[in-house]
C-alpha cells in the first residue's frame, strides 16, 4: 500500500512529529500494541482515535458516517453525492433562462460590433471603376441593376436607332465590353462594393 506524505506544518504532521515521545499505544481499553493507524472520532472528522491494525480495522467496519446526521440529512447527503454535490434539474426546466441569456449575450454581441464603414465608389484607374463609370453605375450594384442599366444604354446607343453614326456604334462597343467585364466581375465577386 502507497505511503502518505503530509505536508509540513499540517496539524496532522504534527501529530505525526511529537517531541520524542515513545510510539502511541492503541487507544482501545485493554490493547498494548503500538498504535499505527488513525480512525475518526465522529463525522466532522477533526479528531482521531489511534488504534493498532485489528482495531482500526475492527472500528472501520463498524463506523456509520451516517449516524449523526438526522435521516432527511442523510438521505439528502446521499442523493447530492450521486452528482459530485453539483446542483441539478429535471431535463428540460430552465430553458427559458437559458435561452433568455443566449439572446442577450447575442444583443450584446450585437451592439459591440463596430459600425459599417461607409463605402467607397470603386476607383476609375481599375477596369471595373472605369466600366461602371462609362455605364454610369454606383456600388452597391446588383446583377439586375446592371442589366437593367446596359438593357438601356444598348437601346440608347444602338446604330439603327442612330442612323449608322459610327460614333455611335464604338460607344456602343465600349458599353458591351464594360457590360461584360462587370457581369464577369459579379461571377468573381458577387457584390462589387465589396472590391473597394
């Protein structure tokens, strides 16, 4: 069986260390035996009786732990020791607190983050600021405003609606190319605010 240290200026090393005294007897009336076990006296477990192998052995079969507790107590002692004395309740009850304290940490949440940044027309030196700029678009943009936008400028700048201007027709060529490097860029991206 493993030895116990105890620590050093513990009431019970202490005890262990009195000032050279010869070995305790067995504190049962009538033993002679060198006393080199502990028993507890009652449930607070303070003291200690100090009792040869037998009847240590003999005192520990016998100990009630139980007995001194009134018989609600000791049941009650029972029932919280099957769960670690860590309190309880039936499955299900207290969700709603639950509950309650998830949303409000959630508002908080919530209310923590930083606001939006405000957003920023893309730049005219990128190809997509330079499209949406001949196209006379602003983010945020969606597929459908786009296509709505260009659905107008193709009608505006088409060649039969200008009888055959050829400034026309390379402004209309310059809005297909904007159109299609835009439709592009929403495949990349979805939301081209979100390049700027």
């Amino acid at each position: 069986m493993p030895s116990i240290t105890l620590k050093p200026g513990s009431p019970e090393y202490a005890e262990e260390e009195e000032s050279g005294e010869a070995p305790h007897r067995c504190e049962m009336p009538g033993c002679t035996e060198a006393a080199t076990h502990r028993a507890p006296k009652d449930a607070s477990l303070n003291g200690h009786w100090r009792f040869c192998a037998d009847h240590a052995k003999a005192h520990n079969e016998a100990w009630n732990y139980f007995a001194a507790l009134a018989p609600g107590a000791a049941a009650a002692q029972m029932r919280e020791s099957l769960y670690g004395d860590r309190p309880t309740w039936r499955y299900g009850a207290g969700a709603e607190d639950a509950l309650r304290r998830a949303a409000d940490a959630l508002r908080w949440a919530k209310d923590a983050q930083e606001p939006p940044r405000p957003r920023k027309p893309l730049p005219p030196d990128t190809p997509e600021g330079a499209a949406m700029a001949l196209m006379d678009l602003t983010p945020p943009l969606t597929l459908e405003a786009l296509k709505a936008r260009y659905r107008d400028l193709a009608k505006r700048w088409h060649p039969d609606r200008n009888a055959g201007c050829k400034e026309a027709e390379e402004h209309l060529k310059r809005i297909n190319m904007a159109y299609t490097l835009l439709k592009a860029a929403w495949g990349q991206w979805e939301d081209l605010s979100s390049s700027s």
